[in-house]
C-alpha cells in the first residue's frame, strides 16, 4: 500500500512539472509583447529591451522556467507584470470568491448527481437514459465549452443569474445565488 501511495505522489509530482514546463513554454511566446505592454505604445525598442533585461525575459526560456519553479516552490510566485503586486497576494485576495462557487457548484453536482443516480437505479428507462446521457455528455465534452454555454444560456439568454459580478455570501446570502423574478432581467444583453 505504501507503495501504491509513492507511486501515485511520484507521478503526480511529475504530472504538476510537465503541466507547469508545459504551460510556461507555451506562455514564453508571449514574453515579447509583455515589455511592450508595460511600457506601452510610445516605448522605444532600446527601452523594450531594457525592460525586457529588467524582468529577466532576455534568459533562455529553460533557465527562467528553472527560476520560476525554484520560486514557485518556496511560495514565492513572483510580481505581476501588470500591476507589480505579489502574485501569492493576488491570488489570496480572489481565493474566497473561488471557494464559495467551487463548494456550491460541489454540492450541487453532489444533490443532482445522487438524484438522478436514485432515480435511474430505481426507475430504469427513460430516467436511467437520460442520466447516462448526461453523465456521457459531461465526460466528452469539455469543461469550458459546458461552463460558456451555461454562461450563455443562464445569464445572456434566460437572464436567471449574472454574467459578471459576485456578492459575497456573508454579505448578502440571498443576492449570492438569486435567480431574479420572472420577466426582470438583471442587466441587458448584447444577444
């Protein structure tokens, strides 16, 4: 068992590196553009490359990933490029937001799922077809394109929640997840 358990964290170590290198690789493309766009459009390709030297962009993409992850491991993530606020601090801040929709979405797949798990156990047809077509559904389709056809449909189309925006649920429980009265959409749509 205790191997078993080794195995798996090895593998996950690796998995989070490669994600990571990957990931960062693909980011290095836009290394380039990331000094014009802090200095802005007046900028000089001296100064360009002045920032460029400054943030450490002019090293080899290997040893900056290096860098990085050798940060990264120790907690420290490093400036944004853009605000020049800690990265760990920026993440802190929007934390809580994250948890209460993650839990909620959690908790929701939880009942739904149970639900129609019961029914199609204990109802076999058409319930016990439905649920494994949405169980398929889910599976094969990704995440993203579920999450922005939701957004679509839910916010710009049915109006029942907001396409932005977030009130804390200590703050306002009932305003968190309200779904707004029938035929009082909550802000205009573009569609």
């Amino acid at each position: 068992m205790i191997l078993y358990v080794l195995r798996r964290l090895t593998a996950g170590l690796v998995l989070a590196v490669l994600v990571t290198m990957i990931t960062f690789l693909l980011l290095s493309t836009s290394f380039d553009d990331i000094a014009g766009s802090i200095l802005g459009s007046s900028a000089t390709p001296a100064r360009i490359e002045q920032q460029k030297a400054q943030l450490g962009l002019d090293r080899p993409v290997l040893v900056q990933y290096l860098d990085w992850l050798s940060h990264a491991v120790r907690g420290d993530f490093g400036l944004s490029y853009f605000t020049s606020e800690p990265v760990r601090s920026a993440i802190a801040a929007r934390l809580g937001v994250t948890l209460s929709v993650v839990l909620a979405a959690l908790l929701l797949t939880a009942v739904v799922g149970v639900t129609l798990g019961v029914l199609a156990a204990t109802r076999a047809g058409v319930v016990d077809r439905i649920a494994q077509g949405a169980s398929l559904f889910g599976h094969l389709v990704p995440n993203l394109l579920i999450a922005i056809g939701l957004v679509w449909l839910l916010a710009l189309r049915l109006h029942w929640f907001p396409a932005t925006g977030y009130t804390p649920l200590g703050e306002d429980p009932t305003r968190w997840g309200r779904i707004p009265p029938a035929g009082r959409p909550r802000s205009p749509s573009p569609f």
